[in-house]
C-alpha cells in the first residue's frame, strides 16, 4: 500500500472507530432502564427497543455513509481547483 492511500485507510478507520464508539455509548444508555442519569431520584427513563427501527436507522446510515463517501472527493477536488489552480487547468480536471 502506497504511503498516502494508508494514511487515507487509518483516517477512516478512525474516523469510523469513534463513531462506533458513541453509538455503542449512546445505544448503552438507552438500553440501561435505570434511574435517571442526572439527578436525583427520578421515576427512570424507559426506551423501547424495536430491532425494525433498529435496522432502518442502520440501514439510513450506510446510504448515508455512501453518499457522503461519494461526493466529498469530487466536491473537494472541485474547490482545491477553483481556489488554487490555474485558469487554463479548470476545464482539465478528472472527476
């Protein structure tokens, strides 16, 4: 693997990594049917878990991922171009 395209893999992993991460953390929660969080004595909080909702919102978020994968190099190419590139070099570019 050439040396950029690895930096560009361990940005996305660990761009990935930390969004796991709060989901677990925020799913935890959820799922924990305890007292309040912060507090004092409250009745609880309840959540109802639903494995359907689940997978949709999963499911939201990989076309999501997709979108935002596709389109963010063009678009960043697009304005790298139109900030620093030369005039004579805009009707050039490989998208």
């Amino acid at each position: 693997m050439k040396r950029g395209n690895n930096r560009k893999f361990i940005g996305v992993i660990d761009v990935f990594f930390i969004m796991i991460l709060c989901f677990a953390t925020l799913l935890a929660t959820m799922l924990v049917q305890g007292g309040v969080i912060v507090g004092g004595s409250g009745g609880g909080i309840r959540y109802d878990f639903h494995i359907s909702q689940f997978a949709i919102v999963i499911g939201w978020m990989i076309a999501y991922f997709m979108f935002i994968i596709r389109h963010s190099n063009k678009e960043l190419r697009l304005m790298v171009l139109n900030i620093y590139g030369k005039k004579n070099d805009r009707n050039h570019i490989n998208l």
